[in-house]
C-alpha cells in the first residue's frame, strides 16, 4: 500500500468507526395477526428464501406475459393440486415477491411451474390452506375482517392502509396490505394476500 494511501485510510479511521457505531440494531417492529408475509417458506421481499424454496435457477421459471400486471413465479404442491403464484411488483427485489395467489390446479400462467416435491399441501406462513373452514381462518388470523357475498362466493377480507396505525408497513416500505379469502360452502377456495407498493 503506498504511504499516502496508508495516511488517507489513518485519517479517516475515527470518521468510518464513529458511521459504524451510529448503525443500529433495525427496531422491531410488531406485525398484526392478520398479516401474512409469506407462502411455503418463501418470505415477502427476500430473494434467498426464494432461492432456498424454488431453486438457485427460479430466475428461469419467471412468468415475464403472466396474466398479474407484472412478472410471476409459479409454484405447485408435490401432486399438482396447489398453486400459488408469487408476484413481483414495482419496488421489490429481483427474485422478491409482494404479492401470493393461491388455487387449486397447477398450471397457470404462460411459464411452467415447478412442482415442490417437500409441499404436500400449500400453505401461508400462518398456516393457511385450501379448504380451510371459516371458523378456522378467523381463529387463525382474527376477528377484525369485513365479509361480502360475491357471486357464488363469500368474501372474507383482512386490510391495513394506515401508515401511522400500522408501523409494519413502514418497516416494509409499502403503502398497504390486503387479504381476501374466498370461501364456498365455508371453506376456502382461494386466497390472496400481499402489500400495495408507493
């Protein structure tokens, strides 16, 4: 190393320890019951939980003409029956997704999905499924939903759009989260939860 070198690195030492002590510890912040914030392992926003789920080539499974408004990452239970699609929005990192759909089959979108040979049955990080009752998912996830007839199906809805109630969301970086859990015949059909990017 040459000696002025030597004598920048010297003169800046107090100045880089003194940055690396003002880092802190981030602050923890309390998630709601509500909130789900990831499916079958992988956690929202977190390429490596991808990776370790999907594959070190999921980047090769991306549906780029997905029927979401972006790109999306197709992924079914062991015997086909399951599927969630991950969506990846404005804002989230590559690999990262903000958005999951589930339903039954496997097979949607114009990018095959993998089949998880360890997932017998897609599940939230909650623990969530297809053909959940609905006494279930409100013992799972709370009482604080609003309920609509839609069609032929009934409409269980879970939503934070308050910055300034729900700190999660600024720890996330997002502007809202919602939930919808359909349900027939009082068990879930289809389900979908995720964040609203700025």
């Amino acid at each position: 190393m040459s000696r002025p070198i030597a004598v920048l690195l010297l003169a800046l030492a107090p100045v880089l320890l003194a940055a690396d002590a003002e880092r802190k510890e981030p602050k923890r912040v309390e998630i709601p019951q509500f909130v789900e914030t990831g499916v079958v392992g992988i956690t929202f926003v977190s390429p490596e939980t991808t990776q370790a789920v999907a594959g070190k080539d999921a980047a090769t499974l991306l549906d780029r003409r997905s029927a979401f408004p972006n790109i999306a990452l197709h992924l079914c239970n062991k015997d086909g029956t399951e599927q969630v699609s991950l969506v990846n929005q404005p804002g989230d990192p590559y690999l990262g997704f903000s958005l999951a759909v589930v339903n039954a089959g496997c097979g949607g979108g114009a990018a095959s999905p993998r089949r998880l040979a360890k997932v017998k049955r897609i599940k939230s990080r909650r623990g969530i499924y297809l053909g959940m009752t609905r006494r279930e998912l409100a013992g799972t996830l709370g009482p604080n939903f609003t309920e609509a007839q839609v069609k032929d199906y009934t409409a269980i809805r879970y939503g934070a759009k308050d910055i300034r109630q729900y700190e999660f969301l600024k720890a996330f970086g997002r502007m809202a989260y919602t939930a919808e859990y359909r349900l027939r015949d009082g068990k879930v059909f289809s389900f979908r939860f995720g964040f609203e990017n700025p």
